[in-house]
C-alpha cells in the first residue's frame, strides 16, 4: 500500500538528516577539541546512509509482493542500522566531555548493545520463518519463529528511535542556514 511506502520515505529522510546533523556536529566538535579520528566520523555515516538506502528497498519493495528482496532491505536496515549505533556510541565516548556527558555515552552504549543482541536472533529466526504464508495473522500462534523475529524486530526499530532521541540535547545547540542563490539576490532561511 501506498501509506507504507510514504511512511518509510519520510522515515528514511529523517534519518538521513539526523545522521547528516550528527555527522557535521561531530566534524565541527572535532576541529576544536581533535577528539574523534574523523575517518571514524566519516565510516560512520556512510554506514548510516547505507542502512538508509536498505529502508528504502524495504519502503520500494512490500513484503506481500517481492518477499526477498523485501527482506534483502530490511537485513541491510537493521546490520547496518545497529552498527551506525555502536560505532556512533564510540564516536560519543571518544568526545567525552566536549560533545557528551558519560551518563549520556552510557545509555547509548546500553541501547547499542541491546539492539545488537536483539538483531541476531531477529535474522537467525527469520531464516526459519515460512515464507509460503506472507499475509500471516496475529492471532496465529504455530510459527513461533515468525514471532520471535517480529519482537527483535520491534526491539531494534525502538532501540533507533530511543537512539536518534539522545541526539535532542546535542542538537539543540546546532544551527543550519540554507543559502539560495538566484541570478541576483541571496535567500537566507
């Protein structure tokens, strides 16, 4: 349907503006204090931006209609998606205390961790899932793999939200401005 794929959309820019305003947070915090290698910064976001194109496979792709290449997307969504994490929580132990405070690396540390033990069993139970049932019900209890998958799943997907949300601080003090430039004036939003 198309909602799903609107939906995925606008979530895919958002991470990619979020990775984006963390990435230049970073390189900007690391001309001042040379706390984080910035190859580090730069692996990291890429790695980010790739989970994102695996979103917009799973956004380009229903599941009910093309089942692996769906799951192709969602496998490099959710691996690459947990290793911007862990590496954006060593980013943030490294720019401790210039870019953020101990506690704030620990919870992060503490979400990465348990999306990556959660994305594991997510993919090793999804290989056992039956595929030949696509269109399966809640109320269906005889594929205890698909479950299984589906709760790592949901534990991931909520361990990038509860992620992307410890950025709120660092972002406050973040500032854009974006420059037009027509034949003869400058825009400035």
């Amino acid at each position: 349907p198309i909602h799903s794929c609107l939906y995925f959309s606008i979530h895919t820019f958002s991470g990619v503006a979020t990775m984006y305003t963390r990435y230049k947070f970073v390189e900007k915090l690391n001309e001042a204090t040379h706390t984080v290698n910035p190859r580090l910064n730069h692996i990291t976001f890429y790695v980010g931006l790739i989970g994102c194109m695996g979103m917009c496979v799973v956004a380009s792709f229903q599941e009910t209609v093309i089942t692996s290449v769906h799951d192709i997307g969602a496998l490099i969504a959710f691996l690459f998606g947990v290793i911007y994490i862990l590496l954006q929580s060593i980013v943030s132990y490294m720019s401790v205390p210039h870019g953020s405070s101990l506690p704030l690396c620990r919870v992060r540390m503490v979400i990465s961790i348990i999306s990556v033990v959660a994305v594991f069993p997510m993919i090793i139970c999804a290989i056992y899932v039956n595929h030949s049932d696509p269109h399966w019900e809640s109320y269906k209890e005889e594929d205890p793999y698909r479950m299984a998958s589906a709760v790592c799943e949901w534990i991931v997907a909520f361990g990038f939200i509860f992620y992307f949300l410890t950025y709120i601080k660092e972002f406050q003090v973040c500032g854009f401005f974006l420059f037009l430039y027509t034949s003869h004036y400058y825009l400035y939003f």
